[in-house]
C-alpha cells in the first residue's frame, strides 16, 4: 500500500471531537469544559443543549471562554419518512428550524440527519425525497448535513447513503462514518477506498468487541474507548485519513458504564492518544 498523508499528531487531539454521547449528561457548556480539559478541540451536540444553554444570559461567553468549538449538531431525528415522532424521543430533540437555528448559532459546520429507530421498510423514492428537501434547507442556512447510517432503519448501510447523496445531487449533503454502525452492518475496511475526497463529512468512532451469538443488542450502549476491543477501528481510521486526512473523528462511546464525567473523559483522552499513536500512526 503506499504512503498517505496523515495528520500530525499533537500534544492536542487535534482533528478529534469529543461527542455528547460520551458524555450525556453534561450540559453545553459543561461538555465544552470537559474537552478542553482534556484535549479536545471540538465537541458535538445535541439541538436541546443548544435550546437549553441559552436561558442563561452568559452562555456564549462561557462556552468562548473554553476555547472550544462545536463542530456537529447531533441529530436531527424524527424528520424523514418513517420515523417515530420526535416527541418520543423527548425533550432534547428539535425540529429542523430549531436543528438548524442550534447550527448557525454555534457556528457548526454539519447537522448530522439519521434514521434512528426508523421504519426499514420505507421506500427510496420516499426518503429520497426527504433527502433532498433538507439539503436545500441546509444549503440556504450556510451550513451542510451529513447522513448517518444505522442498521435496522431506512438507511441502512453506506451504499444507501451514497445513493440518496446521487439522488440528492448536492454538495451540501455527505456521510455520517460510524465506524460502530459499519462493522455492525458487516462492512469492511476495502469499501472505504472507492469514497472520493469530500463525501464523508462526519466521522465517530468507538472501539467494539465482537458480541456472540446469544448477546442481546442494546442501542446506545456498549461501545469502548478506541483501541479497546477486537474491531478493526484503526484500519477503518486510517483508510478514511486516506480519502480526506481533514476529516475530524468524534468520540462516541455509549456505555451504561458512566462514572464521574471528569474521570470518564479523561480515560477516552488517554486511550485516543494511545490508539493514534500505537494503532494508526504506527
């Protein structure tokens, strides 16, 4: 294989953000503290700690006094066809005006788009149509919006979105990578090489070991800090850093198993350092 361009690596986990998945029970500001604490440059988050932050009236001065950016707001849900109603998903779910409010205020580059919990069944005309609605919405705001896949949803797997982004036929529509998803839905390193530069817009990873055959799957949780686990991450990592090394990873690791926050970022800042530098650098 020949040489790629990597990013450096710094004594800052640059091109690395820390996702409010890891962290879901910090509030926006809070989560900004955390990850520059410990290394992080940029957070995602979700519409409802955009909503909530700012009934405070110096909200924004603390989240600028952090030194931290937000990068993605993390996810517009209940939108496309098939997908339970948004109230279901409680009280930190927005609609699209508010997604793309959150975005524009924060100064966030992407809204990520999924299917989560959606109906499988739903045709692709049907979502593709959807698709290109948001699209032009999120083009006239100033921003983009990446589409995760999910297995068991009407977006199933990388191919489905790569298709929608071709029905879509715009340049403010890209991929959601969840290296989780990808390996769930069976997906492997080789698929990544035929993507082209600026079709991945989004990545998150977490580290995975393979379930056995009696284990029960449980949303949003069980993920590992990256390069914990038997999945093949740091391949996936540097296969994408391969088609666009600008892309930003975000940490998403769901776990039940929560702690103190401080101590939980830390311990994903230290395993980020070791995975970039003993798995994917190496």
């Amino acid at each position: 294989m020949e040489s790629i361009a990597m990013p450096q690596l710094p004594k800052r986990l640059d091109r690395t953000s820390l996702c409010w998945g890891s962290v879901p029970e910090a509030g926006l500001v809070e989560l900004a503290a955390l990850a520059s604490r410990h290394g992080f440059p940029e957070i995602s988050v979700r519409p409802g700690h955009y909503i909530h932050a700012r009934e405070a009236e110096d909200w924004l001065e603390r989240l600028a006094a952090t030194g931290v950016t937000v990068g993605v707001i993390d996810a517009l849900l209940g939108y496309l066809p098939g997908s339970p109603h948004s109230e279901e998903f409680g009280n930190d779910v927005a609609e699209l005006d508010a997604c793309l409010e959150a975005a524009v205020q924060l100064g966030a580059r992407t809204l990520n788009v999924a299917h989560y919990r959606g109906d499988p069944t739903v045709g692709f005309d049907q979502m593709s149509e959807a698709v290109s609605e948001i699209a032009s919405r999120v083009e006239h705001a100033g921003v983009r919006c990446s589409l995760e896949f999910i297995p068991g949803t009407g977006i199933p797997d990388l191919e489905t979105v790569l298709r929608l982004m071709e029905e879509a036929d715009s340049s403010a529509v890209g991929v959601m990578f969840d290296t989780w998803h990808h390996i769930r839905v069976g997906g492997t390193s080789s698929e990544l090489s035929a993507l082209e530069t600026g079709q991945v817009f989004e990545v998150q990873i977490s580290g995975r070991r393979t379930p056995s055959a009696t284990d029960e799957y449980v949303p949003m949780t069980g993920r590992l800090a990256p390069g914990q686990g038997d999945a093949p991450v740091a391949e996936l990592v540097r296969e994408l850093w391969a088609v666009d090394a600008e892309l930003v990873l975000g940490l998403e690791v769901f776990t039940a198993e929560r702690g103190e926050m401080d101590m939980r970022v830390a311990h994903l800042a230290g395993a980020t350092r070791t995975f970039l530098t003993e798995e994917v650098f190496s």
